[in-house]
C-alpha cells in the first residue's frame, strides 16, 4: 500500500503503521549513509584525481556529514526519552526524517569538482533514492527525486565556482552539459518512479498476508471460545464464513456439513452496504454427492471450478447462485463429518488465486472442521446424556429437567401443564411368553408410537421399565386426554408380537401457587392406577390442580 511521503521543508510525513519500525527503518538508512561515506572515502583515498579533491577535503565534508547525521539520531533518541513519562512517548524519529534532503546536498558537493551531472559518482544519487523508497516509503523517494532534481538545476545554473568553490574548497567546478544534466534527472525519477512502484507493490502483498493472518489468527481464537463455550454449529460456520470472507474479497461463501448430529448449510453474502447476510438450514438434495464435491473430499484438496452450475450440478449452485471461478475446499474431519467451503473468486473468468491465499483459506477450513466435528460430539454426548438408550426417548432425568422448565413456565404465564404417565398393560407377561428380546421390540415399538403422535413442543420420555411419559405444554386437561387417547389408538394398533395396550393417568395444572413439579407427577401416578383399578386399557384425569411452585422453590429459578 502507498505509504505516507515526507514534506520539506519542515518534518517529514513519513509512514509509521508499517510491518517494520519507522525508527528500525531509519536506523538502516544510518547504515546505508555510512556505506556510502566508506566508498567516498576509499575511492579518494584510491584514486584521488577522479574526484577533483584531495582525501583531506573529502575526509572533512563526509565527517562532518556524518557529526550531522549521528547528531540526528541522539536528538531523535532524546526525543523518545522525553516521552517516557507521558501517557503516550513522541512518535516518530523526526529529527532523522528531517536528515532526508541533507543526503543529496552531501552527494552534490562531492560530485560537482567532477564534473557534476557527468561525474560517474553521481550514481550515488541512484543509492540514495532507492534506499529511501525502500526504507522510507515510495513517496518520500519520490519527492527526493523532486528534490535532487531541484539541486541539480540549481549547482548546474549558478555554476558554483568563484567565492563560494574557493569556500568550499572547490574552485575548479566543471560544468556539465545541459543534455548531461536532462539525462540525469530523467534517470532520477526513472530510479524512484520504479522503485516505489514495485515497493508499492510489494508492501501491498505484505499487507494483504498480514491481513490474512490477523484473520486467521482471529478466527482461530473465535474457535477456540465457540469449542470452549460449545456453540451451535451454525455460530460456527458463521464464523469461519466471516472470516475468509472479506480477508479474501470474495463475492459470496458457503458452507456444507453433514455431522452425525446436525447437518446444516450456511450462506453469507457480500453486501454493497459491507453488510454480510447468511442463511442456514439443513442441506437438502444431497449437495455432496455431487461429482466435484466428491472430488475435492477423497482427494482431499482444494478445486477451482470456472463454472459450478456446468459442472457441479444444482445442489451446490443452489448455495452459491450464479458464481463463477468457484474454489472447493474439503472439509473433513476424522472418520465422521465431512462437507465443503464454496468461495466464488468471481469474473473475469482466468482469474486466479494465490497459492498462499489457497492455502490460508485451506488453513482455515482444516481448523473449521475439526471445531464442527467437535461441536458434534459434544452434541452427541449431550443427547446420549438425556436419551434412554434402548427407545432413543427422553430419559429420567431429562424428563426431570424438562418438567420442572415447564412448570416454572406454566407459573409465569399461568398457562395451563399436563403431564401424562402411560404404563403397558401386562408387559411382564409379554417378557415372560415371548423373552426379553421379544419385550425390547415391544418398547421401541411403543416409543415410536408414541413419538409420532404428539405435538411437536411435547416431550416423550421413558420413566422407568415399561412406564413412559408425556410433557404437554400450554395444554388443558381435555386436550392432553385427546393426545394422549390417539397415542393409546397408535399402541393398540402395532404389529407386535402381541396386541399391545396401555394405561395412562393424566393431570394438569394451571398455574397457581400450589405445588410444583413432584406434586403433578403424584397425580398422573394416581390417576394411571386408577385406570388399572379399573380394568386397565384405559386414560384417567386426575382433579385439575394449581401446582406452582412455591416462594423460593428451585423451578422458578429455571
């Protein structure tokens, strides 16, 4: 990126956010001075005559060249110590960015005795720029350019010789030709136009990896908090979406994960605003099964497709409509768990993208999917937790927690709780006639019967042995009695080993300050034994209650 240029006169603007130091860069170009000030001094010493003075007055000019520049550094130096005791020190080494013009005059008045523009030392003007657009920034070269090109002109025209060569211990001042002098200049700002473009150039590229990087890095500390604080997979991928995003200027991504647990899709758009917008829900059409999605997962390797309607199919269209230079990037993990990244680098068609972006987003994916499978096994454990490993149901204790959630619920908006416990008639028998083999079909069987005939926001539970349980939410006692005589219809009508049917006792609460959880499970036990007192195959209600809990009773704090 274009760095910021000195001004002179005056302190100069030089760039301070850059990789390296603005002092550190300075600090070179100290070195680089003092290079140049051992050439000047060598060839004098060598070959006295080239330069058109003795090794005396070459020795006096460069030290006190030198005194100058080091005196720049201690008052820089002076600078930042005076800061030490503020809340922020001086930035900045503006006593040495203001050494910046002093260069060229040192170089001028080494040059002229020899012929100024035509003297072969002038390609240490050349050094000097190119130093600076490196060390400095493009600008501050280019503005050097401006003024080298200034000096030259200005020693040129005034010829100095007479009183102030014999001042400067140079009366003998060749002078050049006016085409000597345009083809200097010209190479001058040939040198510094060149150099700041490709330092431009390169700074850019710098920039754009460290941006890559901070991304990564942010990105990876984003998952590493969704893996500790175990967020959804959807917060996931929404993570890694946002973070190749806008790293790598893509037009749109997506993401496709088939975990054990749950599968998802995610979709995040650039925004003209720089607003990002996604969409999530499970992957339908079975996008992986596509042949360049099956590509990139046993190769294991990124693709680039020019075209992913022509080539992909519409199922991984259908995420990322209308893209075009599209990279695949695989994501697996382990055994279980695989999907893709989608990225649409976007026209013109022979766009390409860089090995070490590749790789990045690459970087990025690996560290994704390891956090999604995790993501899945943590979920897988909770499930395995709270599920009944025989019916897959609900089990004891989630039917606990659950129960007492919605009693605490029912308390706050007094909407009406029931809850029905349901008993197989006879299932000893069962187990002891057709084995306990026979009896296990038997239950997973009746769950599933169960299962599939309430309502979405009830919870099914097995409560122990052979006994189940129902939560109903917001659900009077004469709707419970109707779910709860179409799950018994469902039992009665499976094709078991044997005609299958239960009992059930059912109670509701309406919200009150009775009692609470415990309170509403002992009615529906009461009523599921009076309808095996009376012959069983059966659904009893129990009285309606007011069972809220009472003042400081745990469910209310749920």
């Amino acid at each position: 990126m274009e760095g910021t240029g000195a001004t002179w006169p005056g302190r100069a603007r030089l760039a301070s956010a850059e990789h390296t130091s603005l002092e550190q860069r300075l600090g070179a170009l100290q070195l680089v001075r003092l290079a140049v000030v051992v050439l000047v001094v060598a060839a004098a010493g060598a070959v006295p005559g080239e330069l058109g003075m003795t090794l005396g007055q070459v020795l006096w000019r460069s030290l006190a060249y030198l005194g100058v520049c080091i005196g720049g550094q201690l008052a820089d130096m002076v600078w930042q110590r005076s800061g030490r005791g503020l809340a922020r020190p001086h930035p900045g080494a503006p006593f040495q960015q203001m050494l910046l013009p002093v260069d060229p005059v040192y170089l001028a008045v080494l040059a002229l005795p020899s012929g100024g523009a035509q003297s072969d030392f002038i390609l240490l003007f050349t050094v000097q720029l190119i130093s600076v657009t490196l060390l400095a920034s493009p600008r501050a070269g280019i503005r050097l350019a401006m003024w080298d090109s200034v000096l030259l002109l200005a020693v040129t025209w005034f010829q100095l010789g007479g009183p102030l060569g014999t001042w400067l211990g140079t009366p003998q001042v060749v002078t050049p030709s006016t085409g000597a002098v345009v083809v200097r200049i010209g190479g001058f700002w040939a040198v510094a136009l060149t150099t700041a473009c490709f330092s431009a150039l390169s700074e850019r590229e710098l920039r754009r990896s460290k941006a890559h990087l901070d991304a990564l890095t942010t990105m990876a500390a984003q998952m590493e908090e969704a893996m500790e604080s175990g967020c959804e997979p959807e917060e996931i991928a929404a993570i890694l979406l946002k973070g190749v995003l806008y790293p790598f200027a893509f037009k749109q991504v997506a993401v496709i994960w088939e975990g054990k647990e749950q599968p998802l899709a995610a979709r995040f758009v650039a925004g003209l605003d720089g607003v990002v917008a996604v969409q999530a829900g499970p992957p339908e059409n079975g996008p992986l099964k596509s042949a360049v999605a099956v590509r990139a997962l046993e190769a294991n390797l990124p693709l680039l497709v020019r075209d992913l309607a022509g080539e992909a199919g519409p199922a991984l269209e259908a995420l990322v409509p209308g893209a075009t230079n599209v990279v695949v990037v695989p994501l697996k993990a382990g055994r279980e768990g695989r999907g893709l990244l989608l990225a649409e680098c976007g026209p013109p068609p022979n766009r390409r993208m860089s090995r070490r972006s590749l790789d990045m987003v690459t970087r990025f994916a690996a560290h994704a999917a390891l956090v999604l499978r995790n993501a899945d096994l943590k979920a897988e454990i909770a499930r395995l937790a709270a599920s009944d490993p025989l019916t897959g149901l609900a089990n004891r204790r989630a039917l606990t927690t659950a129960l007492a959630r919605e009693v605490a619920r029912s308390v706050r908006t007094r909407e009406p709780l029931s809850l029905a416990i349901m008993d197989i008639d006879f299932f000893k028998k069962i187990n002891d006639t057709y084995g306990h083999v026979a009896g296990d079909d038997v239950l997973r069987e009746v769950a599933g019967a169960m299962a599939s005939n309430v309502r979405d926001v009830d919870l099914v539970a097995r409560y122990g042995g052979e006994e189940f349980a129902i939560v109903l939410p917001n659900c009077p006692s004469e709707g419970a009695l109707t779910v709860v005589e179409r799950v018994r219809a469902a039992v009665s009508a499976l094709p078991t080993v044997t005609r299958v049917t239960v009992s059930a006792g059912i109670s509701t609460a309406c919200g009150g300050t009775g009692g609470g959880a415990e309170d509403l499970m002992a009615a529906a036990d009461e009523a599921l034994y009076a309808s095996k007192n009376a012959g069983r195959d059966r659904a009893t209600l129990a009285p309606v209650r007011a069972p809220g809990p009472p003042p400081g009773h745990p469910a209310l704090a749920l």
